[in-house]
C-alpha cells in the first residue's frame, strides 16, 4: 500500500469511529449532521454506450448533473473482464457532451 493510499486508509478508520460513536450517542449525532454542509444537488446518470453485445455494456458515460437539468460534468469508463477504468471528460470534450445529451434528461428535484 502506497503512502497516500496509507493516509486515506488512515482518514477513513478515522471517519468510522467518529461515525460508530454517532450512532451511540445522539447528541454527536445530531452535531455531526448539523456541521455537514448541504451542496447543491448533483446527479449522476450512467449511459451505457452502444456495443457489438448488447447484453455486455462495455463503455460508457457517468453524466452529473445539477439540479438546474445542465451537465457539469462527465466521465467516460471502459470495462475489460473485470477491470473498469473511469477517467474525466476534458474541459474542451465536455461541451460535446452537454450539446448531444442536454436535452435528454429533465430531473424534478424535490
């Protein structure tokens, strides 16, 4: 395990306990949850992309987004066998993909 992968381990072993005692104690509950802020809702739709087999989706697209119906972002993945590989649409791809997938989703969030 790498140093950084170390220290996230480490953050997160952290993050349990604090949530394990939460769970026990209500007044920590209530803290914990009234110190987390509330972003603006974001949604990801996964597209899964035409394939020669259909029944094996092979790559795709995460799409995010907000609560305005825009795309704020995009990701593309690809799976082969069991490994998945996701990485970011650049800046300059993404208003490809806000054009062709804008005008399929509407979200009513509530």
């Amino acid at each position: 395990m790498s140093k950084d992968e170390q220290k996230i381990q480490k953050e997160l072993n952290s993050r349990m306990k604090e949530f394990k005692a939460a769970l026990k104690d209500e007044k920590k509950k209530f803290d914990l949850m009234d110190n987390i802020p509330v972003p603006p809702a974001l949604i990801r739709f996964e597209i899964f992309l035409p394939s020669q087999n259909p029944e094996e989706p092979v790559d795709g697209l995460f799409l995010y987004i907000n609560d305005e119906d825009e795309i704020v972002n995009a990701e593309y993945y690809f799976r082969d066998m069991s490994d998945v590989e996701v990485i970011n649409i650049p800046e300059e791809d993404l208003s490809v993909i806000k054009d062709l997938f804008a005008d399929i989703f509407t979200l009513e969030v509530e």
